[in-house]
C-alpha cells in the first residue's frame, strides 16, 4: 500500500516537472510524514503535483488519468487499510499546490 502511494506522488510530482509551465519550473517534491494520536498512527505522503482534478473518482474502480495506468492501485491500497481497521482519505494540499494522501491506522503498543 505505501509503496503504491508514494510512486503515485513520485509520478505526480515528476509530472508536473516535466510539464511546460510559465515561470520558473519547480523541482518535484514528496515528503512522508507520520504522527501518533488515540492509538492509531497517521502515515501523510504530500506531493507537489498538479493535485486531483476529480477527488471523487479517486476510489472509482479502474478510473486513471496515467497513461498505461490500471485505476486499482488506490482502490487497493483503500481495501488494503480497511482490512486493517483504517482509513485512507485523498486531498488536494491546502497549504501548497499538490495532493496529500493520509493512512490512519490502528496499533497497540508492545
């Protein structure tokens, strides 16, 4: 799950790079971050992106915007932290261009 969401930034930031754009070009960012709260842990992979077009189609079984993409890697990855009691949201970033996708999952402390 967190490998396909952080190629999904990787490939988005290296995108909007690539992209012709008016100004100076921005370097492709992805930052990972964690934090602890309620006994459950937050995973957040930001990108700098051209961000999400069409947030509601994220979760939509076999829809991409990536050329040669399949459109379950999300689906997948949303299965995969339900089956573990999470959560997974998509957002486009407020703070920045780009999107911010988060985990939540439960744990318990050893």
């Amino acid at each position: 799950m967190l490998i396909n969401l952080v190629r999904n930034a990787v490939d988005a930031a290296l995108e909007q790079a690539q992209s012709p754009q008016v100004g100076e070009p921005v370097p492709p960012n992805v930052t990972l971050r964690w934090e602890q709260f309620d006994r459950k842990l937050a995973v957040m992979v930001e990108d700098n992106g051209i961000g999400l077009l069409n947030p509601s189609n994220a979760f939509v079984p076999f829809y991409t915007t990536k050329p040669g993409g399949s459109g379950i890697g999300l689906v997948l990855s949303q299965q995969i932290a339900e089956a573990h009691g999470g959560s997974i949201e998509l957002a486009n970033r407020p703070d920045a261009r780009g999107c911010r996708v988060k985990v939540v999952l439960p744990y318990r402390h050893s």
